[in-house]
C-alpha cells in the first residue's frame, strides 16, 4: 500500500472507515431493473462525497494493480460509483457479459449508498464485490482503511481456499481465487450455450444444482438438461453407449462399419486378441470416456501390454480393437440428424528449433482460449505419464528439441479434454458419412450423440476410402463445434432444443401474478377458481401457503419468490397463480423473469418506515416491479380508482385492462379508443359486473350474483372479482366460465381462509377476516355498515371487534388502527400475539388504545389482551344474541378452531351490555389466573363491569 500524501479529513474530524450495512442478492425482476443484479449497502464514512482525485494518485494506481481497466480510473468518479464499475469489471474480465448497475445514496440514511451490480454466477458476483471493496480499501491512507463487517458480503478468499498465511489483502491470490471460483461455479461450455439459446428464445431457465442441472421452461412444460444430456435421454441407450463392446455389435447388426475387436482380461490375452486382429490395433477400457486410457497404434507385443495396463486403470474390462488409420471425427448428431462435424486433432506443438518440449507446451497454455477442463474453448494441455510414456516411445522426453516445424503429437487420441484442437468438417461431410452416423445413433437410441468417425477424408464416401465408427458418446460436449480452432462455428443448441421445444414453445405456463395491499389473497383464489373452471390444474401461492389444484403442499407465508419458484417447478403444475408481496420483492425480486398477466389491485400505507420503504409512492415502486414484468404480449391489470396505481401505468408492460368499481372519464377514454376493462356499473344490490374489449360490451353477472360479496354489501370483493375477471378474460377465457367460476365463489374458511369467512353461533354472527392495516380495516368498516344498516338504533345488535396490527408497523399506524377501530365497534379488544417483531410486551396494545382513546372512545369499553387465543375468547365471551363479532386473526387455522368450538361460560339470559361485559371480564380473569398456575376461582357475576 503506498500512502496519499492528500489531506483526508478536516484537524477535527475522526476518521470513520467504511461500514457494509447488508446485501441483497436478486435473482428475478426488482426494484433496480430486470437482469439478476447483487446490492451492496454500504455506509461510507469519511469517504462520503470523496472522489478518486481527492487522493492523489489513487486512480494511476488502481490502473497499475489491474491493467486491463484501460487506463488511470477518472479523478471525478465517486466511491460507491468506482466500487460498482470494479466489482463488474472483476467478472467481465473472466469473460462473464455483466455490464449494468448503478450506485445512489440511500434516502433517509446520510452517508449511506445502495451499490448495485450485474451478475451471472452468484458466487462469483458476491466474491468480485467484496474484491472490490477490499481492493480500494488498500489503495487509501492508513487512517481510513478497515471495512467493518465485511463478512456480511460473503466470505473472504482465504475462507475459501485457505491458501496463504498472509493477513493483508493480497490481489493477486483474489484474482487466483475469482478464477477458480468461476470455473468452479460457472456453467461449461455444453450447458451454457443451451442456457444462452434458452434466453435467446424467451424460454426460462434455472439452474437445480451447484453443477450444470438445469430446468428449461415451467412447471408441466418444463425440460431438464445437463450438458447435452436431456430429459429425453434414454437411461438405457446411455447405458448401451457406455459399452463399447455392446456399441459395435448394435452397430454391425445395423450395417454401420465398425471395427473387428474383443474384450480381454489380462495383458497376454490383449496380446493374444492383437495376433487374431492383425496389428496394428488400439487398447481402450470398455466403458471409458473422454479418451482416458485410450491407446492408438500400437505395433508390438509390448506396446499392447502397455496399453492394457493403461486403459485397465480407466475401467472395468479393456477392450482391443483394429486400428483405423485416418482422421479422427467427431460427428454430433441431434433428434436422428447431423447437425456438425469437427476433425479432431490431437494436441500436439510445433518445434523451432530452440525450445523444448516442455517450453512449447508452456507458450501454447498462453492462448487465452486454452482453460482448466471444459471452462473454456479449449484445454490447456499437461505433460502427464501418458505423454511421457508418448513421447518415450518415439525416443524423447519433454526436454528434447524438435527441430523447426517438427509437429510432436502428445496425445494418441483428439479430445479436447485432453488439450486437442478442432476444425469444423461440416459443409464438407459426405451425404454418406451423414447417413452413416444418423444410423449409428439411431441404433443406439440416444437423441443427442456424438459419432466418432475414423476416415482419411470425410468428404468421401467412407465405403470407399475405408475407415468406420469407433465410439458413439452419451452427453457429447459441444465445445469443438461452438468454437473450432478453425472453421465455422456451429449454434449447435438450436437444434437441441428444436428437439425440446418444437414449433417455437417456449416452455411457459400461463402465469398470474397479484400484487397491492390488500385483496392479494382472495383475488388469487377468484382467479384461481376461474381457472380450474378451464380444466387446468392450477397451482396458487398466498400468504396462507402453496396450493397445487387446491391441495395445501406447504404451509407458510407463501406470497414470496422463494414459493413461486417451488411453484414453478412442480411437473404437474399447468397454470400459475401468484400473490407477491413487498417482502419478497425487496428482498431477492420476483421468482419469475415475466408474466403472462400483472395486476395492481392498490397501494395504501402499511410496512412503511422499513427496508427503505418511508412513503407510500416508495410503496408503490415496489409493488409496480409486479406489472413491469409483464411480457410486451401479456396484459397488466389496473386499478382505475386507485391515484397511485393510475400513475405507474406507463411503466406497466403489456396490454393495459383497467378495472373500476366507479368509473372515470380515463376508463371511458380508454374504452372509446378500444381498450379492455372491467368495470362495476352501478345499481341495485352492489351493481353489475360488465367486461370492455374493442367496443365490445359484455355484461357478466350482477354482483350480489357472487357469494363472496355477501349480496352486494362487500364491495371490496367486488372489486377483487373484476380484477379476477379483468385477467382470466385478458387471457382469452369465455365470459361464461368467468360467471360460472365466480357464481359459485363464496366466503367458507374451505375456499378462502381468513377472507370474510362467516360463521353462525349461539345467536350471533362471527367474521374471521385477516385484517391488518388501516387501510383494510377501513374497507372491513364500510363492510360491516353495509351489512348492518341499522346498527347503532335501539333494539339491534352490536359490533364487537378483536383488533391487531403486525409490531413492525409505525407507532402512527397502530395509533390510526385503535381510532379507525373506534369508530366502528361497540366493544374492542386490542390484542398482541408472541410474534411481536421487535416491540416490548403491551406496548402494541398501548398504543391501539392511545388511539382509540384519542378518537374519544370509552376506555370501559377497550380490553387488552397479550396472547391471540385469549383476546378469541374474550370476544366471543363478550357476545349476545343479534350481535356480530369480527375476529381478526394471525394464526387463521386456531382462531377459526376456536370460533367452531366456543361455548359460552352459560346460557344467555335477557341481558344488557353491561352484564355481556362482566361476564367477559370474569372469563378474561379466570384465563389470567390460569396462566400464572392458580386454580380458577368461582365468581358470582356483578351487576355492573369493571373498567375494561
């Protein structure tokens, strides 16, 4: 490190390091764009506002420690800028096409930075960022260096390899340490183009495993590869490929030239079978591969015992065989057709006269095509016992000089594995020799091969110029054929997946996705009822959990990326329907590149005041991710009425279909123009449901028609059906399906549970609903006063209502919970439950009741309850005849139980409220001296409550 003789910081200023906050890691569509990116958060302490320029040579040096930046980095580049543009260029230059980010200050949060940065390999992405940061770290003066938790990154490279002592940072062993990882983790050459014609063709792809499984397409459509091995490879013709004893005799049965040969078991009986054959032959293990163990041209006893010896090490039985004199051919053939053909030659050097054997090996390994095993075009080539042994018996050794253009062979067999070289033979293959490889892998039965063809010329006949087929190759790579040393490259994964996806499938299934604040769950299951309505089997992610054809396959909060992808991966899954959330989008992007149909149902304040998340047009970005995914020939569904979502229409993608439940002169512009919407015109019992489309008008069902609106009264599902409908009809599905689906979509915990779910007991109504934001429990109000119009005159029930808000909520969300509660209940019950996200026990319930009390509510009338189960009971205790009681649950499974079974303490007696209440305070007391291990007591009932 060399110290910047620039002044860092003003006399009085500390000092303050860097400090990395966290990273998010995005595998789909986010906040930041499209492609797979990594965010690094990190706060930047003294450096804040800092450029390159302002210490002093810290640009030229940079230029110095990585040459291949292309000259001094500009003294005007900012530091979270420059950290971005290393950590891109770090993977760029092991060949990885990564090239977009960007780096912005992070609001609300001084000095702190969101530096954003593509990626293919994730790995290798997290390990070039922290690379980065350690490289500019030890370019700056002493006083500012140290980045504090680094580790949140990922892990440092002498975690990975432990490969030196030394405790600095050390570039040269990180550059080391970014290769191998790259080849390690990276993607070969055989999959990787399959891979890039996938993208190529808009067929998704995702990787399975940490080596080269790889999904094409989703769910019932989806195809696996690994390498060239497909889903529609024959176990049993890989198996038959893998004997090369078995391989001839399938071949010679077919009329394909092959040559004479016998399997042996020791080195006399090799010996033995070359007299029968006539020498010279070759010596190759029986179920050998990429040329491991294979001996050409072996012209003596001697060299036939060496030869057994060899191949015995590389399986389990050695075969001897004629030997072909020629060129040796690789022949790929793809669904019964030739598709490529390479002349392999095997590695080898050229003498000048000065250097050694060993010197010419080292200088061709500079060829930066050359690689470790099959990460690049080509393999480096190593001096081994197998070349010693080569070289040995034509009386040299890696030392020896050969003289100028002397052509030294070092291997007997062409692989490329083993450091061969390729020249495209395609256009010059002989309709014959064409004719002969398609039957050769026809006769073993493998759907992709390579056909290994030994001729002195392959643009004529093999029949005439004698040679034949010595291998046929399961998985062959296509490494010689995408980029020969010489010749046409050949896009040999088209081909491949022609086979796969014929007639230009892309793989998809039809994939919904919902996004908004409130309305998510219960549009995902209209949606998916409609859908099944179709004869599809659907599978749905929601926050109750993962459904495939309405079978719960996991249960959790399933409204993220992590489930989508479960989704999509499932083989018998026919159409996708996905609720996605904030979270997740925040946290890795959707699990999905693009959808079919997006729809934004609204955007109101909830989860504000986390994750960089302060203000409900924040909200919105985040939620708009949803409909900007949506591909240009898929439609995004929008909330007319909702100001908020109007306004990201223009980042939408697709179609737009607005829905409304009002109406507006921009839904009546859209229509007159030709637009789609669906759109509730008003009238009686909740008004009708009508579809747009060209002109077109279609009018569905009335509302009331639709159980789920409770006769019209839940407006809120209404809007949540023309959503529904709006996409199923987007999607090209007849009205009469969409009316069928939704006349016989209710509000039974069965079909949706937590939504509205109704349940009569003892007299009274009970509403289990997932209520959570003020937002939602505005609409659930106006709900409640449809379904009640006389509430509040003598002689009719009340409303009594188990209030809650999630802990990590604002203080002013909770506050405005208690007072939109007060305004609609008669009794309250402010509850907590043990998952309380950071807050001290009471102090939810706190603030509700500060909330409801400052909206001028009784506080005789407000009970607080610390556990879930507790606050149920207390509410339903609290209950008489003609009273509705509104429960909103987090665990929707135990609060519905215990809605089924709740019996009050005894009978109902002609009673006033006051009397309802103490028999809640007496139940609420005997469960508090429960919980502290007392036996309950008997109470006689008072005449008059207790404050609540």
């Amino acid at each position: 490190m060399t110290d910047s003789d620039t002044a860092m910081t003003p006399a009085d200023t500390t000092p303050e390091p860097m400090r990395v906050l966290g990273k998010s890691v995005y595998r789909g569509p986010h906040i930041f764009g499209r492609t797979p990116m990594i965010r690094i958060q990190l706060l930047l302490g003294s450096l804040d506002g800092k450029r390159v320029g302002d210490f002093g040579d810290l640009g030229e040096r940079l230029a110095e420690a990585l040459p291949d930046l292309g000259g001094p980095v500009s003294p005007d580049i900012e530091f979270p800028e420059l950290i971005r543009l290393l950590a891109l260029h770090l993977q760029a230059r092991l060949g990885t096409p990564v090239a977009q980010g960007l780096s912005r200050p992070v609001v609300g949060d001084p000095g702190a930075y969101d530096i954003v940065f593509e990626y293919r390999d994730e790995p290798v992405g997290l390990l070039a960022g922290r690379v980065a940061l350690e490289l500019v770290d030890s370019l700056l003066p002493d006083e500012v260096r140290g980045i504090a938790r680094l580790d949140r990154v990922g892990p440092s490279v002498d975690q990975l390899q432990r490969r030196s002592e030394q405790r600095g940072f050390d570039l040269e062993e990180a550059l080391e340490e970014l290769t191998y990882q790259h080849g390690r983790q990276g993607l070969g050459p055989t999959t990787g183009s399959l891979v890039a014609e996938a993208e190529r063709r808009g067929i998704p792809w995702t990787r399975l495993d940490a080596e080269s499984l790889v999904q094409l397409g989703w769910g019932s459509r989806q195809k696996w590869v690994r390498a060239s091995m497909t889903g529609n490879t024959s176990l049993l013709a890989s198996d038959a490929a893998s004997d090369k004893d078995l391989t001839k005799l399938l071949l010679d049965e077919s009329g394909v030239p092959v040559p004479r040969g016998e399997v042996v078991h020791g080195p006399e009986s090799a010996v033995d079978a070359a007299e029968r054959l006539g020498y010279p032959v070759v010596t190759k293990p029986l179920d050998g591969n990429h040329g491991r163990g294979v001996s050409l041209d072996l012209q003596t006893p001697d060299e036939v015992r060496l030869g057994f010896k060899e191949a015995e090490a590389h399986g389990r039985c050695v075969i001897v065989e004629q030997f072909y004199k020629g060129n040796d051919h690789r022949i790929l053939v793809v669904g019964g057709k030739v598709v490529a053909a390479a002349e392999r030659v095997p590695a080898h050097v050229v003498g000048d006269g000065e250097h050694t054997i060993a010197q010419l090996v080292e200088e061709v390994n500079k060829d930066p095509r050359r690689g470790e095993g099959h990460e690049k075009v080509m393999t480096r080539i190593t001096i081994d016992e197998h070349v010693r042994t080569l070289l040995h018996r034509r009386g040299m050794t890696p030392d020896s000089v050969p003289e100028a253009g002397e052509r030294v062979y070092l291997r007997d067999t062409a692989n490329l594995s083993t450091g061969g070289t390729s020249i495209d033979r395609t256009d010059t293959m002989h309709p014959d020799n064409r004719l002969i490889a398609e039957r050769a892998a026809m006769a073993i039965g493998l759907d992709v091969a390579g056909i290994d063809m030994i001729t002195p010329d392959i643009s004529k006949s093999i029949r005439e110029t004698g040679g034949g087929i010595v291998e046929v190759n399961a998985a062959p790579g296509f490494r010689m054929h995408l980029e020969p040393s010489e010749g046409t490259p050949r896009n040999v994964a088209g081909p491949v997946l022609d086979t796969l996806f014929p007639d230009g499938d892309a793989g998809r299934i039809p994939l919904f996705a919902i996004t908004g604040t409130n309305g998510k769950s219960t549009t995902s299951r209209m949606l998916t009822t409609i859908l099944r309505r179709t004869g599809l089997r659907v599978g749905t992610t929601s926050t109750t959990g993962v459904y495939v054809d309405e079978q719960l396959i996991a249960k959790w909060d399933a409204s993220g990326p992590k489930s989508a992808r479960m989704l999509l991966r499932d083989r018998t899954v026919e159409a996708a329907v996905l609720e996605t959330a904030r979270g997740g989008i925040l946290r890795e992007g959707l699990g999905y590149d693009a959808a079919d149909v997006g729809i934004f149902l609204n955007v109101d304040a909830d989860h504000l005041g986390s994750d960089g998340v302060n203000t409900i047009e924040d909200l919105a970005r985040v939620k708009a991710v949803v409909v900007e995914a949506v591909r240009d020939t898929g439609h995004s569904v929008l909330n007319a009425d909702d100001p908020r979502v109007v306004g990201i229409a223009d980042r939408a993608g697709g179609t737009i279909v607005w829905i409304s439940l009002k109406g507006s002169e921009a839904v009546r512009k859209h229509l007159d123009a030709g637009g789609m919407a669906a759109v509730r015109e008003p009238g009686p019992q909740g008004g009708t449901l009508v579809l747009h489309r060209a002109g077109e008008r279609i009018e569905l069902m009335q509302a009331a028609e639709i159980p789920a609106t409770l006769g019209g009264a839940a407006e809120f599902n209404i809007q949540n059906a023309l959503a529904a409908s709006a996409a199923a009809f987007a999607h090209g599905i007849d009205p009469a399906l969409i009316r069928a689906a939704l006349a016989g979509f209710g509000t039974s915990y069965e079909q949706s549970p937590g939504r509205m779910n109704v349940l009569d007991r003892h007299g009274f109504r009970i509403i289990v609903d997932y209520c959570h934001n003020p937002a939602a429990l505005r609409v659930l109000g106006r709900t409640l006063e449809a379904m009640l119009p006389n509430h509040g005159k003598a002689g009719t029930g009340r409303l009594i209502g188990m209030i809650n808000i999630p802990g990590d909520r604002r203080d002013e969300d909770m506050r405005e919970m208690g007072s939109i509660a007060a305004g609609i209940f008669d009794e309250i019950v402010f509850r907590e439950d043990s998952a309380r996200r950071g807050r001290q026990p009471g102090e939810i319930c706190a603030l509700l009741k500060e909330g409801a009390m400052d909206a001028g509510y009784p506080e005789e009338r407000i009970r607080c309850e610390l556990e879930e189960d507790d606050a149920a009971r207390t509410t339903l205790d609290l209950a008489r005849p003609g009273d509705l009681v509104v429960l909103t649950p987090t665990s929707i499974d135990d609060i519905w139980k215990i809605a089924q079974t709740y019996e009050p303490a005894q009978p109902y007696e002609e009673t006033g409220t006051d009397q309802a209440g103490t028999a809640a305070d007496e139940a609420t007391a005997t469960r508090a001296e429960a919980s502290m291990g007392e036996a309950p007591r008997p109470r006689a009932r008072p005449r008059r409550s207790a404050a609540g």
